[in-house]
C-alpha cells in the first residue's frame, strides 16, 4: 500500500517539477521576446535542477513525517495478523504531524486492547484444555462443519479414536450411533439425547448436545462420553446376586414345604417321620448358614464387623486348625499336614477372623480333592509379611472361573457345591476377612492337576 503511495508522490512531484520548467521557460521566453514559446537556456535550466533538489527534499521530508509512521503501522497491523508478538510503544512519537500522530494513538489503544483480550482468551483457552484433558469423562466437540475442533484424551481411549477419526461421522461410526447431525442441532426432543454403547469392551454412556453463543444460535454438538463399564458390573453383579439368594433361599424352603406337607397330609412309619424330619432339619441349618453368611456379609459392606485384634502367632493357629480337621481327612482318606519353612513374626488379627479364613480353604481342598489326595498348609514369612499356602492335588478350577471365583454366590460345579453343602458365600467371606486385615489373597489352579491358594498379612513391627 504504502509503496504505491510514495511513487504516486514522485510521479505527482516529478510532474509539479516539469510543469513549473516549462511555466517558467514561457514566461522568461515571453519577456524577452514578446512571444509566447518554448526555448532552452542556461539559467532556466539551472532553475529548473534548483526546484527538482528542492522538490527531493520537500518529498524525502514528506516521507518521513507521513510515510514512515504509516510504514511502521502496516508493519504492526501484519504482525498482529499472523499473531506474532506486537508492541505498541514503538508507536509513540513517530511524526510530527498532529492528525497521523492521532491515528497512530487511536491504533495503540484498539492494539493494546485487542491484546488484552487475546491474553484472556489464550488465558481462558489454556484453563479449558487443562480441565477437559484431566477430566474422567470423555468430551468431543464438533462445529457446524461436523469437524472436530476439540477433543479430551479420554474420549480417544475409551473409543479408541484416532486423528484420522476427525469427523462426526466417522466418530459416529467408532461409537457404532446412528444419530443425525441435524436432529441434535434443531430438534427439541434430541436436545439431551443419550445412548448406551459397547466400544472395545467398555460401556460408555453417550450424551449428545448442541451448543450456542450469546445469540442463542447453534455453533455445533458436544459428545460427551461417559465409562461406565464398572457400574454395570455392579449392576450385573447385584442382580445376579438377589438371584442367587432367591435360588439359594427358595430351594431349601421348597424341601421343607414338601417335606413338612408330607408330614401333615399321611400317615407316617416312626423311620419315615425320623427320616423326614432330618431333612427338614437340614434344609433349615443350610438356610440358616446362608443367612449367617449373607448377615457377616452385610457387616463387611457396612464396616459394621468390630475386630478384636490381637497379636497372633499364624504358625501355631495354622497347626491348631490342621489338627482339628484331620477328623474330616480321614473320612476322604486324605493327607492333610502342615508344614512350617519359616517362623514368622506376629500378625496383629482377629484370632476367630484368621481362623475362620484357614478353615474355610482347608474345607474347600477336603471337599474338591478325589479321596487319598494330599493337602499341605505352609507357613514362611517373605518381604516383612506372614504368609499361608494351602495347597492340593484336588480337581482344580478352569482358568475362566478363576476370575470370578471370590464373587458371591458364585459356584464352578453348583449342582456338586449344594450337594456338599455349600453357600457360595465362603470364599467372599475368606476375601473380605483378608483384605479387611491389610492383607491379600491370590488363587491359582489348573483344572485336573489342583489348586494353590497364598494368603499374606502384615507381621507386627
């Protein structure tokens, strides 16, 4: 801009300059001679290089005063186009002359308020981005060009996107939703729309919104995903708990019934009444060991258990409880034995708890080991804690239930495990008792061959 101005002003400056020559050639022709004409001589040529010296100063002074500033200013307006840093004191003081001076000062103050707001929006910007990225959930959002012009780490795992993945659609398709653009933007009944979705073995809960400015005009869609992968489990989890506790309660009530109905409606044999009756009595212990288990259970989930802790020898329990299960070996003809590779240091724990947790994994290998089998407890410390291994050459457990093994209720052989007497409850309680100990629990097995459980607790300091 500002070099076509200062060549317009030496063309305008050079064409001032021949125009005076040939003004002042006529004149000078015109008094000497009485004639209008055009004649070349030495003095008006002098004159006339005198007023083309004098015009380069005029032009060179009119550039300075006028032109220069204004070069700068452009320089400034670039710069702050691109977004490079700009500083408007460089401004000040540039010319002379008092209107470009007040241009000039008119700048500075739209630059230095132009600059402000880009410091609060970068400002703003950067808070936005840092909250998005540490947020839980994944957020997405498009513009009206169905772009992706902001998206959080989170929304890229748990929909495993990627940068190729930059449009609505294609996110869309990840997500594996067929929604309309269009319908979230302007439809009132697709405002909060939201949809359950299974992505790469998570859940996510997929809320879709539009988003406006200040006029209340549409500027795009947000996605916001949500995991909730845990809470289904949970969800899951509890129904097929209060299913399980309906089978598992229902089943001895039915024998009961049918036993008790019986009882009432013929004319029993004193054996068939004795018979009977033991049936029922049996159903009732059963129901009232799951009850016992589901009460210690709730105590558990509403640390409502009081421990009385105290500082406990695990070696000379673990003997004690051998020995007070050799009875129930000896009917499997199983070799039960216990096996001390180091004396550990004292645990602080509920005596009843620890006990209650060996005597339940001792039962479980007694009842799943073929007869004659062999049963070993060993105790050793390791790593500043106290350790308890129970192994067996039992019939093992398939690797795809060894996951859900600690789970309520659960059962690998159901039929076999009621048969035997069993809640389904023992292994959570063993769990629970453990954990609420600071301690941990870790199974292994192989189906056929046996199973090996490691129990450790913290030894006193």
């Amino acid at each position: 801009m500002f070099k076509s101005i200062k060549t317009s002003a030496k063309v305008m400056v050079l064409v001032l300059v021949i125009l005076t020559f040939v003004v002042i050639n006529i004149l000078v022709n015109y008094s000497f001679t009485g004639k209008i004409g055009f004649t070349i001589n030495l003095p008006i040529v002098i004159t006339f290089f005198m007023i083309l010296l004098l015009s380069m100063l005029l032009m060179t002074a009119f550039y300075k005063s006028l032109l220069t500033p204004m070069k700068k200013l452009e320089r400034s307006m670039k710069n702050l186009r691109d977004g490079k840093n700009v500083d408007s004191r460089h401004l000040a003081n540039v010319t002379k002359l008092e209107e470009m001076q007040q241009l000039i000062n008119s700048y500075s103050e739209i630059l230095n308020s132009l600059l402000k707001n880009r410091f609060e929006l970068d400002s703003q910007e950067s808070k936005t981005s840092v909250i998005l990225n540490r947020m839980d959930d994944g957020v997405i959002a498009f513009s009206m060009q169905k772009q992706i012009i902001h998206i959080n780490g989170a929304a890229k795992a748990f929909a495993d996107i990627s940068d190729a993945d930059d449009t609505y659609e294609k996110v869309m398709k990840k997500l594996k939703l067929k929604v309309d653009f269009d319908k979230v933007l302007y439809l009132s009944n697709y405002k909060n729309l939201e949809e359950k979705v299974e992505v790469n073995d998570n859940v996510l809960s997929v809320v879709l919104v539009p988003y406006h400015n200040e006029k209340l005009l549409p500027m795009g869609v947000i996605a916001i995903l949500k995991n909730i992968t845990e809470n289904e489990k949970l969800n899951n989890m509890r129904k097929e708990f209060v299913a399980n506790v309906s089978h598992e309660l229902k089943t001895p009530l039915c024998s009961i019934k049918g036993y008790s109905e019986t009882m009432m409606d013929r004319d029993l044999e004193p054996e068939e009444i004795k018979k009977f009756a033991k049936v029922i009595n049996d159903e009732a212990n059963r129901m009232d060991r799951i009850v016992a288990d589901l009460l210690q259970l709730s105590r558990f989930d509403y640390k409502k258990n009081v421990w009385d802790r105290v500082k406990l020898n695990i070696d000379d329990l673990a003997k004690q409880v051998v020995e007070n299960l050799q009875y129930v070996a000896k009917e499997k003809k199983h070799n039960l034995k216990c096996v001390v590779n180091m004396i550990p240091g004292p645990v602080l724990a509920s005596k009843d708890a620890i006990q209650q947790v060996m005597t339940n994994i001792i039962s479980n290998s007694i009842k799943y080991t073929p007869d004659g089998g062999e049963i070993t407890v060993y105790v050793g410390a390791a790593g500043g804690k106290a350790y308890l291994k129970f192994v067996d050459n039992g019939i093992g457990i398939p690797e795809k239930d060894l996951k859900r093994i600690f789970e309520r209720f659960y059962r690998v052989d159901k039929a076999r495990s009621r048969q035997m007497g069993g809640t389904g409850l023992g292994l959570s309680i063993v769990k629970e008792i453990v954990e609420a100990h600071e301690g941990t629990i870790e199974m292994k097995s192989e189906e056929g061959v046996g199973t090996e459980v490691i129990v450790t607790l913290p030894i006193m300091r």
